[in-house]
C-alpha cells in the first residue's frame, strides 16, 4: 500500500508541476495535449509486452526497476530544472521525461495489479483491494493540491519531492513477497500464446469486456473535462496560479471519485 501511495502521489503532484512549466515556457494549450500523448503513447506500444513481462518475470524486480527508472528520470529532470533556473528553458526536456515514465508505468502498473492476490490471505483480499482503491483516490484529491501549492512555492521542491516519492516507493518493493514466475521449461512464445491471451480471454468474456469499454469510456470523459479545466487561465501562469490550479485538480479528482472510478485496471 505505501508503493501505491508513494506513487501515485508523486505522480499526481509531478502532472500538475509539469503542466504548469509547459504552459509557461510554450503559453500554448496544445502543449498539453502532447503531454497527454507522451504519456499515452509508451502505454500503447508497450502493453502486451508489460502485461508479459509480468507474468513471465518476478513481479517484484519489476516493479523495483520500473520505479528506480522513474527514481532516476525525475531527479535528473529536477537537476536540470534547478541548473536551468537562469538560463532559458524549454518544454523538449519534458516530453522526453515523460516518455520515460510512461515506458515504466507500463511495466510497473500490471505487476502491481497482480502483486495484491500475492501479497494478502484469499480472506484478506477484498479488505486489501477496497483500502487499495480509498488510498488510490486519496491520492488522486492530495496529490494535484500538494502539487500546486508546492509549485506555487518553488518548482524545485515539487520535483525533488516527486523523485523523494519515486525512491520511497522503490525501497518498499523490498517487503513484497517474491512474484511468481513462470516454469522454466514452458515454451515461449511472445506473439501469440504469451502476449495475446489476455486479449482472446477478454474478448470471450462479454462481462468482463463490458465493463473494462464502460471504465475506458468514463476515463476518457473524465480526463476532458479535467484537462478543460485546466485551460481556463488565458495569461501565462504565474506563482499566484499554484493554489488555482491546485483547488480545480482537487475538485476533479472528486468528481472523478463520485461517478464510481477507480484505479486502473490491466
């Protein structure tokens, strides 16, 4: 549960950071959009290959991995910000950070997902998965609230605290217990029975196929109207916006909480 938190806090804070600097270096709202698509597209090339790689390697190296690359990623991105204090910034910087850490969401997002079943007793479980889903929007309301006012304060800080999460969630992957992996004299193969098992079970579960579109098609309408939110300021966002932006996140993330979404699902 501290891994969960520790991530999804820092993500939450570093989304709200990070498009506040894009807008203000590139004061064009498309920006944003590529924000989105930097993050979405790693998910998409990536998915059947995250999806295998947790199910044929130990879940919890990773997960240990993914999140020491975005360890990595965002404090190297926090040096630059902080070395670039006097100079002239640019928004190319980002994209590539968020590359990255779309790549190791990829693979650390299913191997969480199949860490829970692992990690708790069978009568255990459904307590674990409601108090994993409470602190998951905890976190999605805390998050982009933190994330203003520290930005409102110093953008420095809000990205040496997002790489400070990023690290306490690497460390704790050390309690997981061990991921299963698969025998070793199972025949490999990724195109077909590895990777795209998943997609022939889903689509031959209507039930489970109905409710994963409902979910996407929420998601996809409460990501719209989160991010029109975030396009009404028309200047250039100063320090005095942090608290602005900080309150229209938090109350999107409650909106989000009461149309019944959760965390994601893989």
């Amino acid at each position: 549960m501290t891994i969960r938190a520790a991530d999804e806090l820092g993500s939450q804070m570093l989304n709200v950071a990070i498009g506040w600097y894009v807008y203000a270096q590139t004061h064009n709202p498309m920006s944003l959009a590529y924000i989105g698509l930097a993050q979405f597209l790693p998910n998409v090339g990536l998915v059947l290959l995250a999806g295998h790689a947790a199910d044929r390697f130990d879940r919890r190296r990773v997960i240990g991995v993914s999140l020491g690359l975005e360890t990595l990623a965002v404090a190297l991105f926090a040096a630059w910000y902080a070395w670039s204090v006097a100079r002239v910034r640019t928004a190319g910087p980002v994209y590539l950070l968020l590359l990255i850490l779309g790549a190791a969401r990829a693979f650390s997002s299913p191997a969480m997902s199949a860490m829970l079943p692992r990690a708790v007793s069978n009568e255990e479980f459904p307590r674990a998965v409601a108090a994993t889903s409470s602190v998951f929007q905890i976190c999605g309301i805390v998050g982009p609230a933190l994330g203003g006012l520290l930005y409102a304060g110093s953008g420095r800080v809000t990205f040496a605290v997002a790489a400070a999460l990023y690290l306490l969630a690497m460390t704790e992957t050390r309690r997981l217990p061990e991921g299963r992996l698969a025998p070793r004299n199972q025949p490999a193969d990724p195109t077909d029975k590895g990777m795209l098992a998943g997609i022939r079970y889903i689509r031959s579960n209507r039930l489970l196929l109905s409710l994963i579109s409902l979910d996407l098609f929420a998601v996809l309408l409460g990501g719209r109207h989160s991010a029109a939110s975030d396009l009404r300021p028309r200047h250039p966002p100063g320090r005095s916006h942090g608290p602005r932006l900080a309150s229209r996140r938090s109350r999107c993330g409650r909106r989000r909480n009461r149309v019944g979404l959760g965390p994601p699902h893989h």
